[in-house]
C-alpha cells in the first residue's frame, strides 16, 4: 500500500493517508482523521518500515521507502484499468493576497496505484493517458492552501463579517473534527480568545478538478483536497513614493462548456457558454496585509461567448466559417438560464456591452447581434425596471477603421458609466477628506454603501464573436477606469482619473497584454493579434508583421490540433468517462451529446418562461444572493473554533514563516514586477510619482519591447506569466533531473502546505539592487559630491563663529538674563553654597486643567486611544483645507 503523509508549513502536525494497492480497479483509501505530531509521524513510519521487511535488521528496498514528494493532490483518475494519483511536484509563487499566497503548478506527476501483480491490461490505457496528460498542467493552473480561488475578495471578505447570531449555532458539530486550513482570519467572538474560523465550499463552476476529487471528497479530511483554478494570475508593485500597493489580476475560465476556439461557441443546455471568464483586478496596500485592519478593493468583469445556440462549421476550411443558429429559441431559454447564474452571483444591473459588427455586406456577425437584443428585450419584460438587464452594442471595428474616431475616447465614455453603474468593492468606509472636498465623479458612483466600505453590484459582462482582442482591449479600459476609482478610494490619488503613459497605467497595461495572450493561447492557439497600442494607432510598424504571424498560428491551431486538445478536456473534466463495451472518445463524430445533457433525456422540470429566475434572488436584488446571509447560504460554510494563538490562523506564521530560514533576495516581492524598477524612467529629476505623465522615450522599459523580448518563451510553454521568472529558477523548473526546487519537501512525502526552496543567483539580484539606487543627481538634479564654492564656505563659515561667539558669554550674565526669563515659570533654588556650582533644586510649574487634559488625550492617542472630535475641531480642520486648497 501508499502512505501519504501530508503536513502543514512549519511540520509540526501531520496527517496520514492509507491507499490500498491490492484492489485492481476500485480506490481504497482510508484516513484516520488523526492529527500526529512529528515525533509520532516518525514513530509511526519507524514501525511501518520494520514491519514490512523480510528478515529482522535488513536495510534493504523491501522496507517503507519514498515514492515522490510533492506539494499537494490534483484528484484521482481512472480511464479502463486502475485509478491514477495526479500529484503537484513542483510551483512557484505568482501572487499574494493578503499573507495568503497563490501558486502556480510548475510540474506535475501521475502514480499508477494497483500492484502490478493485481494490474489487469488493456490495450487502449496507454492512449487515453495520453489524450489526459496532453492537458499542460504546468500551463496556467492555480491554486492556493489558505485562500478561495473560486470566490471574488468580495465574497470571501463579506462572509468573514457574517454576524456571530448566525455562525454561532453549528460550531458545537464540528468541534469534534480537526481544522487546519482556510481563512487564515477569523472572526473575534466576544468570549475571550475564541476565534471562529470559516472554510466556504468553492464556486464548482471555475474549479477544474472537481471531477478529479470527486471520488475521495466524502471519505477524507477536507485538508486533502486541494482545489485548482484555470486562467490567469499576475501581480505587480505599484510604488507610490516608496509606499507598495500590489496590483493582482485572476482570471477564472469556466470549467462548464469548455473547450477550444471553434468547436466550443454559444451555450450549452444549461446556460453555460463557452470561454467564459471571470476577471478580477485586486488593488492593496501591501504595507499592511491583514484583512480586518488592511485596505482592499476590487472590480469584477466577465466575458464569454453570445449565450444562444449557435456554432460555426470548420470543415469548409475557410478563415471565417458562416455562423449558424442550430436551434431556435423564441423564449430565451438558454439566455435566461445563463443570466439567472449572473444574477446569482453578481446582483443587478447586468450590463452587456456587445462589440460585433453592425454593418456589414455579407450578414455574419449581425446575426449574433439580432438575436442576442431579441433575448434581452424579451427577458426584461418580467424584470423590475431598475433591475433590468442593460444592453450596449457598440461596433467596435468600424469606429478603428474610421480616422475621424478615436476609439480609446469613446471605451473610455463606456467604461465611465459602466463604473458608475456597478460601483466596486472596497473594504474601507470613505476617507473624511473625500467626505468634505468630495469629487463629481465620486458622488455619482453605484454599488452599494454599507457601514464598512462599498460592494459592487451587478457586472460587465463583454463580448464580440471570439472574445478575444477587442474584449480585451475593452476590459483593459474599464479596468482601468475602475483602478482610477479604487486608488481614489483608498486616499492615493486626489481625483479619480488616470492618464495613458504614466508609469501606473502602463505597469496595468501590461498586466492586461498578459492575461489577454493568455486566456487567448488557452482558448484560440495564439496570442492577442490586436493590442492596445494596436487601436490606440502608435504601434510600431514591425507590430504589422507579428499581428500577421499570430493570425496563422491560429489559423493552424484552429485547423489541425484544436481537435485533439478539445478531446483532452473533455477526459480530464470528467464530461467523457471511458466505460468498456462502448464507443471510445477517439470514435465519437461529436461531442455535442456530452455537453447538452437534454439530448440524452428529457428534464422532470421545465422552468417557467415568464419567471425566468431561481426563487429569492429577485427579493435581494441588487445585492447578489450568493453573499446574502440566510439560511441557504449558511449550509454552503464550514465553522470551527479555534484558540486565538493556534497556528493555523495566525496569518504572521503563514506569511513570515519564522521557523524557516529565509534571505530578503529569495522573497517572492523582489522578483515581481515593479513600477519603479521597471517603468520609471532613469532620469527621472525630481518627479518620481507613478501618475506623471511621461514621453514614449522617457519609460524605464517599453511595454511592446519587453514584450517582444519574451516572445518565444511564451510560446514554447503556452503561457504568459506575470514577470518573468529568475533564471536560475526557470533552471530548475524546466529540468526533470534536478531536485532543488523540491529540496525542502524530503522530509515528508505529499506535504501539504509547505514552502518551496528557491534558487536565485547573485548576480541576479546584484543588477535589481543597481537598477533601483539611482545617483543623488539623478533623483534630486543636485551631485552633493561637488566641491562647495568659495563664498558658500565663506557664509558658512560666518555662520560657524556666529555659533561659537554666542557661547562665549560670561556666565553670571547668562545665568541673570535666563533666571529673569524662566522666574514667571520655573523657580530655581540652588543647593550649593558656592556660587558657580550649577547644580539647582527645581519645583515642578503650575499647570491648568486644560493643559493637563490635552496632555492625557496625546498620551491616550499614542497608545491608540482616540478621543472624540468636538465642534471646534472640525471648524478648525475645515478652516485649514479651505486655507489650502480651495
């Protein structure tokens, strides 16, 4: 049999998983749910090794030995003979949410569990792990031990500020089963150092290996099971005169209905559509990472394919191919069904904002267009008006042919309302100062005002034919209107507007290309062909050529290997399970029937045409239902309670990880991405602010150029990361032979939440550290090394005497003129009987009341204790920003 022994970061409590080897095609696996110590792990495996030799003191391999040390458990699979173990073997760090870390997987590795004296053969195994391993897991999969992928900041934040009353009742349930990994931040109870710690189910919709789970969900602890995104995770620094506010983006594909570019289009049966995903922009200030006392924001926006039947044939091999609605839907079944989840978990109002042409000679994309405004005028008859769904069409191909148009100034008009529709979230209520100089643009905002901050309500929700360039380029505009907002309202800049070609806004740009090739590589087979700098018409002309070369990889992409990957993730997400006696995956002409569930059989219940949406979710509108507290929702958390001090939610051991060795080069912050280092021009003089509007020529790097730098990279791994990694650990990831990059997990086999040791070269970190300190005449237009001149030494000199002629005074002048002016205040008595001894006895001043108050409120301040503001106060603080600034 395996044993499993998975342990937490410090490797002070580890738990032991039992898999039966015996069984040929059945998963046997038994957990104790007994949480040891280390001594007691060691211990344990001591005798396990004992037992199982032959002969008594033999050292040989017929004892306990070490299979693999990994990071985590993907799932468990199972195509005609025996189940599989999908194992993490390698990651890296891609961003951090607050002190919880988020993981790339680098390197995964699948063990064969049955013995092989119990292995029944089949001939066709070897081909489907093919078809199951040509999904790249080391291909923009993501997870995190502490933090929920699945849920927005929203979500996961609002649940943590649940009222006690309804947390209370269930915790007595759980208090017999052993807690150890989620929400590193609980919630205070009133009863001394209790803390509740709540754990939500994942949103199962963008979680990829709930299949993989599936079999073992009901039979081990919930530490096991490890749930992994699909997507896009970046992260950069934004410093703001040496202040890091992080920048995090998260894209969550869809793990419903997903597929490749052309043999994935519309919806399926169940309102799901393809290349739907959910993109987040996450804005903190990182000097303080808790999330009860830190600043939070962020700004939720989807995209995904026109939510009708419709599809596009590709064996006519055209670049093109005609669109087809293949079934006819007059009351908007599918659409009702796809925005009632959109309602669900974003509130109201939806806003659809549709880039396909309008005009054209020959109908193709219009036909999109005519039926999606059928399905949207339908469904709002039965809406409330102020909850109705809002539909933008906005051509967006004609405006960038036109020279007259700009197209970035008309997105940006779009992304103005849209913004002041939804509002954002923040988890900060507004600053006093926003509250007595408020801005226009701030007092016009949307969401929802609560006690502690703001939520966002409702959702943009884009789309052109692909939603791939266009959808990008319009996201990156409401991103970053809504970034303007968010950095507004955490008091970083006094307006809520930002300009192109400030480091700030380029930094974002970046980020937004990235996730942008990304999501388009996983999707369509290339990168973006369109760009930003593409619409905003100052692209290089060597831009033209590269747009060209992507538009073929596509094309080839689309034409010979789409077939084969769409095969691959219909195996790995479990839409397919290969049953013996029926037809292969390789045999099926479609897998149309996979998909729309009602072609295999009709539903019991057929939902109502009129209303159209789940029961409650119109009660609550528009807050989103699945952020409500009632009864529903509470089923879906996990609570526990814990003592204040316990390891597992004390977020300083989770993020500073004291009982490691740690050096500053090797932290994840220094690698990352960084406005200053990066963006900001060497020569910068005296204006360091990210939100400086700088010449093409002035930046530190140009976007397009660095692009073009990693090029082929991204290529040869089908990826687009965030920053690119140090060398020496991409070194260690791409190679098999090397064990470094998993050196620290020798201790234990499947550790399950532990650290990464990396690897980075000196000379590496040497350059970061040159780049960053600038010479004084660089930053302050002044080189202090320069010989000061002869009259300055002169004055300064002049200056010096001065000094020294003042002290030269005869003393019983000085002691005459200094006793007459403290006489009113302090009395000096001396104590010697010798004149010139300066030693003298002092009684303490008289002091009225309210000196003596003021004085006991400055020493309460300090200690965090803020007295209340009175009337003369705030005249007096409003009296000081009339004087200086209005």
């Amino acid at each position: 049999r395996y044993f499993l022994v998975g342990s937490n970061p410090a490797e002070t409590k580890y738990r032991v998983l039992k898999i039966d080897r015996t069984e040929p095609k059945d998963l046997v696996i038994i957990d104790d749910k007994h949480v040891y110590t280390q001594q007691e792990v060691r211990e344990l495996l001591g005798r396990l090794d004992l037992g199982n030799r032959t002969k008594i003191g033999q050292k040989g391999s017929s004892g306990l030995s070490r299979a693999v040390s990994a990071f985590g458990v993907v799932g468990f699979v199972r195509f005609l003979e025996g189940y599989y173990i999908v194992l993490i073997t390698k990651r890296r760090k891609m961003a951090d949410i607050g002190g919880h870390a988020v993981y790339k997987i680098e390197d995964t590795n699948m063990i064969y569990i049955p013995n092989d004296s119990v292995r029944v053969t089949h001939p066709d195994e070897a081909r489907y792990l093919r078809i199951f391993q040509n999904v790249d897991l080391s291909s923009n999969f993501y997870f995190s031990y502490s933090y929920d992928l699945s849920h927005s900041l929203q979500y996961n934040l609002t649940i943590l500020r649940m009222p006690l009353e309804i947390l209370k009742p269930e915790t007595t349930q759980a208090r017999q089963e052993s807690f150890d990994i989620f929400e590193d931040e609980g919630l205070s109870t009133q009863g001394g150092s209790g803390v509740l710690g709540i754990c939500s189910k994942p949103y199962e919709k963008y979680v990829w290996n709930a299949k993989l789970l599936e079999v073992v969900k009901n039979t081990v602890h919930r530490d096991w099971l490890l749930y992994i995104i699909h997507g896009f995770c970046g992260q950069s620094k934004l410093l703001i005169y040496g202040r890091p506010i992080y920048v995090t983006l998260i894209a969550r594909r869809s793990s419903k209905f997903a597929g490749t570019r052309f043999l994935k289009r519309g919806s399926n049966c169940e309102g799901d559509v393809a290349n739907e995903v959910e993109t987040e922009q996450i804005l903190y200030d990182a000097s303080v990472m808790s999330f009860s006392a830190g600043s939070y924001s962020s700004y939720v926006q989807v995209r995904g394919s026109v939510p009708l039947y419709w599809s596009q044939d590709i064996s006519t091999m055209m670049p093109k191919p005609p669109i087809t609605l293949d079934q006819a839907d007059p009351f908007a079944h599918v659409a009702a069904l796809h925005f009632d989840q959109m309602l669900q978990r974003f509130g109201s109002p939806i806003i659809i904002l549709n880039l396909v042409k309008e005009r054209e000679k020959r109908k193709h994309e219009r036909i999109l267009s005519e039926e999606l405004v059928a399905a949207v005028t339908y469904l709002n008859q039965f809406l409330p008006p102020e909850h109705a769904i809002i539909y933008i069409p906005w051509d967006m191909a004609k405006y960038t042919k036109s020279k007259l148009c700009n197209v970035l100034d008309r997105l940006n008009v779009i992304a103005e309302s849209v913004v002041k529709k939804t509002g954002f979230f923040v988890n900060r209520p507004d600053s006093y100062c926003s509250i007595l100089r408020p801005d226009e643009k701030w007092n016009e905002l949307g969401g929802c005002v609560v006690s502690t901050g703001r939520l966002q309500t409702g959702v943009l929700r884009t789309n052109c034919v692909d939603c791939l360039d266009r959808t990008n380029t319009a996201q990156f505009m409401v991103g970053k209107c809504a970034l303007a907002y968010q950095l507004y309202s955490l008091g970083l800049i006094d307006k809520p507007n930002l300009q192109f070609d400030t480091d700030a806004v380029r930094l974002f740009e970046e980020l937004y290309e990235d996730h942008g090739d990304t999501l388009s590589l996983q999707y369509g087979g290339s990168q973006l062909v369109h760009r930003v700098k593409t619409y905003r018409k100052i692209a290089p002309w060597t831009q033209h050529s590269k747009d060209i070369m992507q538009t073929l990889s596509r094309y080839y992409s689309n034409a010979f290997s789409d077939a084969d990957r769409q095969d691959s993730i219909n195996l790995f997400l479990g839409v397919f399970k290969p049953t013996e006696g029926k037809p292969h995956l390789w045999e099926l002409p479609t897998d149309f029937y996979l998909h729309h569930k009602n072609t295999l059989g009709l539903s019991p219940t057929r939902r109502s045409y009129t209303f159209w949406w789940t029961t409650g979710v119109l009660k609550h509108l528009p807050l989103p239902f699945d952020e409500v507290t009632c009864a529903e929702n509470r089923r879906k958390l996990i609570v526990k309670r814990f003592h204040k001090y316990e390891e597992e939610i004390d977020i300083h051991n989770e993020f500073f990880r004291p009982y490691e060795l740690s050096s500053f080069d090797e932290t994840f912050c220094l690698a990352m991405t960084n406005s200053t280092r990066d963006f900001m021009p060497k020569n910068v003089g005296i204006d360091p602010s990210p939100f400086t509007v700088r010449k093409p020529d002035e930046t530190g790097k140009s976007v397009l150029g660095n692009k073009s730098n990693r090029e082929e990279t991204v290529l040869q791994r089908k990826t687009a990361a965030s920053a690119p990694p140090p060398p020496s650990e991409e070194a260690v990831s791409s190679s098999s032979e090397d064990d470094s990059g998993t050196d620290k997990e020798e201790e234990g086999a499947v550790s399950q939440r532990s650290t990464p040791v990396k690897v980075t070269d000196t000379g590496d970190s040497t350059k970061i550290t040159e780049n960053v300190v600038q010479s004084t005449k660089d930053v302050y237009g002044v080189n202090l090394s320069d010989v000061p001149s002869e009259d300055d030494l002169a004055i300064y000199t002049r200056f010096v005497q001065l000094g020294q002629s003042q002290h030269k005074q005869d003393k019983s002048s000085q002691q005459f003129c200094s006793k007459h002016q403290l006489d009113r205040v302090i009395h000096l008595v001396p104590i010697s009987s010798f004149s010139q001894d300066n030693i003298y006895e002092v009684q303490p001043p008289r002091v009225d009341r309210k000196s003596i108050e003021i004085f006991h409120a400055h020493l309460q301040a300090g200690r965090g204790n803020m007295q209340p503001l009175g009337k003369d106060d705030f005249l007096m603080y409003r009296e000081y920003i009339r004087n200086r600034y209005l």
